[in-house]
C-alpha cells in the first residue's frame, strides 16, 4: 500500500509538469507569424483603412480643406490599391475587402452627420472614384 501511495505521489506531478508539453506538440504556436508578409500587408490595410477613416473625419469636420482632402485620399485609395494587388486576392476578396472599405467610410459619415443623411451617404459613397486595380497579368493568376 505504501509503495503504490509513492508511485502515485510521484506520477501525479510528474504528469501536471509534463502535461503542457504534450499540449503543446497537438497544436502549432507558430501558426500566425507577426514578421510574415501576409501580416505586414494586414498591417498596412489596417493603416491605410484607419487613413481613410481620419482624413474622411477631418474633412468633415473642416479641418483638412478640399484640395488637402482630396490628394490624401487619392494617395491613401492608391496604397490599398496596391495592397490588395500585393494580397494577389480573388476578385470575390477583393469586393468583399472594397465593401469593408466603403461601409468604414460610411460609418465615419454616419457618426459626424448623424443617422439623417444615411440615402444620402449611400448615394455619394456609390459615387465615389472606386480603386482602380489593374489587370491581372497570366504569371499572376487568378
């Protein structure tokens, strides 16, 4: 009786250190990479996004003039464009990643000039100058 308290003694903690290590062989920790090119050009979306956004508010509310706004934005919609040409994305993501775009903007409006001018908004966001992504050549795929 003794000896199996002993064993039993030893195999308990031996098990709860050993345990994370079995875990963790099930599942891949390096799965998601933050230094991976895919998360770079994530980032870089979320930047351009969050661009967009602010430039969007700060025209709203009269802080960038017209001519400001417009060269801002005309940048920051060419970096997306590149982005998503750099994702080499199906046209399918890429409508779904230009609909994101154009809700967030939406948003940013819908928050300055209230929920009244919501038709409005739609009708100016439907339009705006989209991106304009260039074709796709044969090594890149589709």
């Amino acid at each position: 009786m003794i000896i199996a308290i002993a064993i039993l003694l030893t195999l308990v903690p031996a098990l709860m250190i050993i345990w994370p290590f079995i875990l963790g062989l099930r599942r891949d920790e390096f799965e998601y990479d933050e230094g991976a090119p895919q998360a770079d050009l994530m980032r870089r979306w979320d930047a351009a996004v969050a661009g967009l956004a602010s430039a969007e508010l700060d025209h709203s509310l009269g802080n960038l003039s017209e001519h400001d706004y417009g060269g801002l934005r005309a940048q920051l919609m060419t970096e997306a464009a590149d982005l998503m040409r750099e994702m080499e994305l199906s046209e399918h993501e890429e409508e779904q990643m230009l609909s994101g775009l154009r809700d967030e903007i939406l948003a940013v409006r819908s928050r300055i000039e209230g929920e009244g001018g919501d038709a409005r908004e739609r009708q100016d966001a439907e339009n705006e100058p989209t991106l304009s992504m260039p074709a796709r050549s044969p090594e890149q795929g589709q």
